[in-house]
C-alpha cells in the first residue's frame, strides 16, 4: 500500500543518450512501468540538452 501522499509524485528517470538511441527504448519503458505497477502518468523521462543536439545532428 502507498502512502497517499506519494501517489501522486512523479517519478523521473533519466535517459541517457546511449539508451536514447536504442530501437527498444520504447519497449523498455512499457515493460518496466508494467512490472513495476507505476501508474504510467507518474513517470517522467528526462532527456538532457545534449542527448537531443547529438540526435540532430546524427
């Protein structure tokens, strides 16, 4: 049982460039919400500045 309070904070994950790239990214992150039982509209991916400028130019 959650404390009521914590249901509703986000959790934030960062995703590194590496992973970033990964054609299963998406995959990844459905299977692990799913195992995990976090609501899906807690969850915030971080993506940093860098991650999304090596993408552009890629």
């Amino acid at each position: 049982m959650q404390h009521p309070r914590t249901e509703r904070c986000p959790v934030s994950v960062n995703i590194p460039p590496l992973q970033f790239k990964d054609a299963k990214l998406a995959e990844t992150v459905l299977s692990a919400v799913a195992s995990s039982g976090l609501a899906p509209s807690r969850l915030d991916l971080e993506i940093t500045e860098g991650t999304l400028l090596d993408n552009c130019r890629h």
